[in-house]
C-alpha cells in the first residue's frame, strides 16, 4: 500500500491541453474515485499515473518515489481495464498467474497466491475454465483477480464495470467495495457514473474539462456542492436549478421566481436585490399548500417512490416523494423546498 500524490499535473495532446494542473492527494488505503463527464481527462489522468501516457508537466509520487520517468512495470501498480483483456487460450488460472509467470515465481507459490485471490472473488470453481466459458461479471473478476495476485501498492481501475447489465454492475459495485475493506490497498476508480462514485468512494474527485472542480467525501460533496457543477453532477436525478431575485419576506429571506412566486431559501449568504440561481434537489420538496404552484407534466412511480416532472414559472423541475401521491398530469399543487442551495449565476461559485 502506498499514498499517492498527484502535483500539478499537466498534459497536452499537440497543442489540446487536455488535463491542467491538477493537484490531488490519495491517503494509503484509501479508495478514490475520478468522476466526470466524457472528455473531462480522468482516464488521461489515471494512465498517466500509470505511466502509459507521459506527463507533460509537474509530478506523480507513489509511496513517496517520484514516478514521472518510471516505466509501468516498476511503478508497482495493477490496472484493471474496461475490457477484461483476458488471453482466450488460458484457463482461468494461467490467466490470474500470468504475471507471476512472467516475473519466474514457483508454480507453488503461484497456485498459493492464485488460490487466495479465487476464494475472494469466488472463483475457486472455475480456475480450470477459459473465458469463453464465463459470464461477464466472472470475466471482470478475472480481470480483478490477475491484479490482486500481484499484490502491487496501488489498483487502478479504468471504467471496469461499464460493459455489465444494470443489475450485475449493482452487484459488482457491493462486491468491489468489499475487496476493498479486505484488502485496504489504495485504490484509484475512474468511472462517469457518479452513482459508482457515491456509493463505492471514500474521497470523489469531481473533473470537468482537464481540472479538479472539488475533492472530497460523497456525503460532503453532496450536501456542500462547491459550484454550480457539481451540484448538477452529484446526485441522480440531477438538481434543480432556478433563476431569481433575493428578497426579504418578514425576518428571512426568499427567492422571487416570477410574479407572486417566491422560493424560500435558507442560504445567509444572500443579500436583497440579488440575482441568482437556486438549486434544489428532487427529494427535497414535499407537497404543501403553502408551496410554489407547480404544474404537474408527468407521473412516474417506481413503488420504491414517486417521482414527477413539472413546471414551475415556465422551468422544468423534478421531484421526489418517498410517499406515495395520486398526481394527475395537468394538476396544480404546491411543491415546498425543504432545503436549498443557492449559487452565483455568473461565477457558478456556492454563495
């Protein structure tokens, strides 16, 4: 295990200046995810970590050691792919052994680490199969498994649960995370799901076009998004966004939407007379008569809960209720936000 530290780093494909300056900490043991829309440079990052691509500028240090010049097979690293990248012709074993092959380990000592590796990821029965002969989820666990065996300090993962069914990414994801508490090995994740990213990571770091837009917790990025983006990026379905006019309404302060519709808010932050954009997100409303007149669009119940599509002042919003509700597309109710943030329309910056 090893921390990693990620200085400054820059790279630039020709004169496209792909990922700028990015600064990030990774304690030992901890597991970190890059999340972020496609094109953000987080896959970038990780294989420059990996040292398959070269950095054009500051320094990557693992356990301390500055990496930059080191090759991939003396960074100490295993990196699990998208695709499994499993040999066909190799049984299951020779698969997860293929490297202690190559470093010229003992067959004993192979089957010993292999054998380990198998009975965390359950696949002690199938060590005698090919890949052809396995499931999606077993072939990613495979994949796991020929990086566990090389008991390296730092797993890299790149998007390696992307090309499973919505189910058996659910499971993979619980399944990851328990390797992980067993074995406590750094881990960087790379993923645009930010499902994956809240459920999986002990620090998220959230990246959009070639910089770090915030570094934290999931619970801390979630409830204290630092900007507009986050905000909109955290959380499924995403947060609502609303433009207005700070206003006082006796000892507090409320949003005005449009004529007669007035948001309130929580924020201290906000003056009288100011623009701008309140975020909401979806399971933060409630119905209440003394809410903001909403019309409902659409109804979609998932038995779990209920969620709906609806305008308020000509703005698409969505919301959330664990409650079950009879809404009628066409109906008129009134949606009350039980909490809110607020951010500088121009900056994006968290007021």
């Amino acid at each position: 295990m090893a921390q990693v530290t990620i200085s400054s780093v820059e790279k630039y494909f020709g004169t496209a200046y792909i990922v700028r300056g990015v600064s990030v900490e990774i304690a030992d043991g901890e597991f970190c995810v890059l999340v972020g829309p496609s094109g953000c440079g987080k896959t970038t990052l990780l294989r420059m970590i990996a040292g398959l691509e070269e950095i054009s500028g500051g320094s990557i240090e693992i356990g301390g050691r500055v990496v930059n010049n080191l090759p991939p097979k003396e960074r100490d690293i295993a990196m699990v792919f998208q695709s499994y990248a499993l040999y066909p012709h190799m049984t299951v074993f020779d698969n997860m052994a293929f490297s202690m092959k190559l470093a010229g380990e003992s067959r004993e000592k192979m089957r010993q680490r292999v054998d380990v590796a198998a009975k965390i990821l359950g696949l002690t029965d199938y060590l005698e199969r090919y890949p052809r002969q396995l499931s999606g989820g077993q072939r990613q666990r495979v994949a796991m498994g020929r990086a566990i065996v090389r008991n390296p300090q730092v797993f890299l993962f790149d998007e390696p649960l992307s090309n499973l069914d919505a189910k058996l990414r659910v499971s993979m994801r619980t399944e990851l995370k328990a390797i992980h508490q067993r074995l406590r090995t750094t881990s960087i994740y790379v993923t645009h799901d930010q499902i994956e990213a809240m459920t999986m990571a002990d620090k998220i770091v959230v990246m959009n076009a070639g910089k770090v837009e915030q570094t934290g917790s999931p619970l801390d990025l979630y409830d204290h998004p630092a900007n507009l983006f986050v905000a909109g990026f955290i959380g499924s379905p995403a947060m609502n966004f609303l433009r207005g006019t700070v206003r006082r309404n006796g000892s507090g302060m409320v949003v005005n939407l449009a004529p007669g519709l007035d948001m309130p808010t929580q924020s201290m932050a906000v003056r009288e007379g100011q623009e701008v954009t309140l975020g909401v997100r979806p399971e933060h409303f409630s119905v209440r008569t003394s809410g903001v007149k909403a019309e409902v669009k659409v109804v979609e119940p998932t038995g779990a809960d209920t969620q709906i599509a609806c305008t308020i002042a000509g703005n698409e919003v969505v919301a959330i209720f664990r409650e079950r509700h009879e809404f009628k597309p066409g109906e008129s109710i009134g949606l009350y936000p039980e909490l809110t943030h607020v951010f500088d329309p121009a900056s994006g910056a968290r007021l």
